[in-house]
C-alpha cells in the first residue's frame, strides 16, 4: 500500500511538471528584454481598409496602413510567441491575429492576407544581404484566396522561379537582372494561367518581395514591395 502511494505521489508530480512546462512554453508575449529585431508590416488585404498594427501589445503602427502599403523596417524588442494584431484603424477591433517567434538581429515581414474567415497574419524571414554582381535579389510569396492552392512562377523566357509554391509559402531568394521583369503564374495541377505581371523599374542592388495576393474585386494580383 505504501509503495501504491509513492507511485500515487510520483505520477501526480510529474504531470504537475508537465503541465509547469506546457503552460511555460505556450506563454504569451515571452519578450527578451535584451534582443532587438527589425520587423517590416505589409496590408496585402484590398478589402481590409486601413489598418492599425500592435506586436506584444505595443502600438507599432497607429493606423493608415492601406492596401498595398508597406512600412519600413521598425526596430523592436525580439521574444517568443509574440501576438501580432492588425486593428482596424481607430478601433480596437482586432480584424486578424498571429505569432511570431524571432531572434536578435533577425528581419522580419508580417504581411496582413485574406478577408472574413480567411483573413490571417503570415510572418516571413527576410535576408538583407546585398546581391552581388549588379543583380536584383527576389523571392515569392503566394497569399491569394482566388488563385489555386499551389502555383507554378516563371519568366517570360520560360526559366522557372518556382514549381510548385505553395498558398501562404515563400520560394527563396533568386537573382535577376535589372530592370524589367515580366512573370507568368500558372496553376500547378490545372495548368490554367492565373496571370502575367509585369515589374519595371527592378534596380541593381535591391532585394524584392512579389507576392500574390486578392484586389477588391477577386482578381488574382502580384504586388511589389522592397526591402533595402
């Protein structure tokens, strides 16, 4: 009977660490009050108006984000299971919601995508490093609601950037030469187009993220944005 009881003991305290441990690695907003990172904010949401945007509870962008609009890079306190909150702006009506985990020194986008339902926060980690030799420095990012779940990008040549990206995924980075750059995305499994877009203007030395995303009318649209 003793020896039941021990056991009895045993079993209870480890569940209790258990749980300790689950409920620690879950907790909200664990923000390293030493480290520092750079976290850039982008509307991609045509139907979301202007947007306000909050990370761990500081108010980072009071406000006026609109769609299309990207924010430059904002030096932040880095943590774990940061809560990221795009409010509608003027209000405290949080119209989506996401995490972001990152380290010191680290670049970040946290780009708003969707509408009703489908409206969510995707973060994705940018390198900063200057492409070398006159070159442009691009990656992909597929948010579309409209399009199909996962696409093919290439150029105009037919040189393929990407087979199969997948919806709320990034390709990485590729280099291009400056100037113009027209894009055709394609449905992987259909093989319907879902659009050709044309970017001008690409210069040497910059570093490019084009994303898919909605515009108000349900179109399939890729937006540009830059980083450096």
């Amino acid at each position: 009977m003793k020896t039941t009881s021990i056991y009895k003991k045993l079993l209870t305290g480890a569940a209790l660490l258990i749980a300790t441990i689950t409920i620690s690695s879950c907790k909200k907003n664990s923000i390293d009050p030493s480290g520092q990172f750079n976290i850039k904010v982008v509307n991609a949401s045509a139907t979301a108006g202007a947007q306000s945007f909050t990370l761990a509870g500081n108010v980072l962008i009071n406000g006026g984000l609109n769609y299309m609009d990207a924010s430059a890079y904002i030096n932040a306190t880095s943590g774990k299971n940061m809560i990221t909150e795009f409010k509608n702006a003027g209000t405290n009506s949080v119209y989506a919601s996401g995490s972001l985990y990152t380290a010191n020194g680290v670049n970040f986008t946290v780009y708003l995508a969707g509408t009703g339902s489908n409206a969510r926060v995707k973060n994705f980690e940018d390198d900063l490093g200057t492409p070398n030799n006159g070159q442009v420095k691009i990656k992909f990012i597929h948010l579309s609601d409209e399009a199909p779940n996962i696409v093919t990008i290439k150029n105009s040549n037919g040189d393929n950037y990407s087979s199969s990206l997948v919806k709320n995924q990034e390709t990485g980075y590729k280099y291009v030469s400056p100037g113009v750059l027209t894009i055709e995305v394609d449905g992987l499994t259909s093989k319907n187009n879902v659009g050709n877009y044309n970017f001008t203007g690409l210069e040497a030395g910059k570093i490019y993220t084009l994303y898919l995303t909605d515009d108000a009318n349900g179109n399939v649209v890729m937006n540009k944005i830059i980083h450096n």
